[in-house]
C-alpha cells in the first residue's frame, strides 16, 4: 500500500493536479486560464 491517500487534503491536491494537467493538455488556454485564475490577480 503507498501512503498517498493518509488524509483528505492530500486527495483534494492530487485530484486538483489531475484536473488542472487534464486541462491544460486537452482545453485551449481561452477555456481554462480565465476559469483558474481569475480570482489569484
């Protein structure tokens, strides 16, 4: 068993990571950078 999935927030990063790297291979930048950091600045 590998120690990946010990708590919560751990999870909440890597499916974050996930999605964010699906995005950014598969949506042009028009779909998804505006999504993702409109509220950062």
């Amino acid at each position: 068993m590998w120690p990946l999935w010990r708590q919560d927030e751990e999870v909440d990063a890597l499916v974050a990571a996930c999605l964010f790297e699906l995005a950014m291979n598969s949506a042009p930048p028009s779909t998804w950078m505006p999504v993702t950091f409109k509220d950062n600045g």
